[in-house]
C-alpha cells in the first residue's frame, strides 16, 4: 500500500469512527424529553449521513482517477516532459503553465477523448490550480466511462 492510500485509509477510518459518535449521540439526544433537544439529535443525524454520502464520494473520486491513470500509463499517454522543481520542491510555474496551454489547446481541438481530459487535469494540477484539476479529472472520469458504452 503507497504512503497517500495509507493516510486516505486512516482519515476516512477516522471520519467513519467520528460519524459513529456523532449518530450515537443524535440518537440520544432524540431520545430527550424536552423538543428542542430532539430537533438537535434529528439536524445531528443528517450530518452523519451527508458526511458519510461525502466520504463514499471523494473515495469513488480517487480510485476512478487512479485508474485512469494507470490506463494512460499502460496506453503512454502520460506527459513525458518532466517539469523543473525549484529549490523547494515546487514545481517551475511558468513551466507549468507553459505545459497548462499544450494541454488545454488539445483539448479544445478534441473534446472527445477522456485523455485530453485527464492530461488537462494534470496540468492544471501541475500549475497549482486544484479546483479546475478536480473538475477536469470528473470530466475524464464521466467521458471513459461514457467511451466503455
């Protein structure tokens, strides 16, 4: 198992094991003669299970992503151009950005194929921007799955 499986799988054993305590405590506080402290034990069972409908969801989110990966590794579609790192370790941005343009330009030729996608995603994830590199990747994710049919 790699470092980064290891500390998804402690952190969602840790959120399920809070999740747990939290429904316990609602289904006490439900229990509660007085109303007000029902109405808390029934806004505290929500919680639990959006929490839970989130941590099923971002563990689904990894693991397609980690397949399509392997899949654009197996096929050597993975960029081959490895970016400089400064002294600390981050990335080169102007670089990163630099290799942002390639990727969106193909993408933007061809919409179709799930690796344009994906290497979109690397790319912005490359320059930093993680918000558009999760929305690319769901992209990916919904454009194989979508190929497979």
């Amino acid at each position: 198992m790699t470092r980064a499986r290891l500390g998804v799988a402690v952190m969602a054993l840790l959120l399920a094991l809070y999740l747990v305590v939290v429904a316990l405590y609602a289904v006490r506080l439900v229990g509660d003669p007085l109303p007000v402290v029902q109405a808390m034990g029934w806004a505290l069972i929500v919680l639990p299970l959006i929490g839970g409908w989130a941590l099923i969801a971002e563990i689904r989110f990894g693991f397609a992503a980690e397949r399509l990966a392997g899949l654009l590794e197996a096929e050597g579609g993975l960029p081959d151009d490895p970016l400089p790192a400064t002294a600390s370790g981050r990335l080169d941005r102007e670089r990163a950005d630099e290799l942002f343009l390639r990727y969106r330009a193909e993408v933007e030729a061809d919409e179709k194929p799930w690796q344009n996608w994906f290497r979109l995603a690397l790319a912005y994830d490359a320059a930093r921007d993680r918000r558009r590199a999760r929305w690319a990747t769901r992209e990916a994710i919904r454009r194989e799955r979508d190929s497979r049919r």
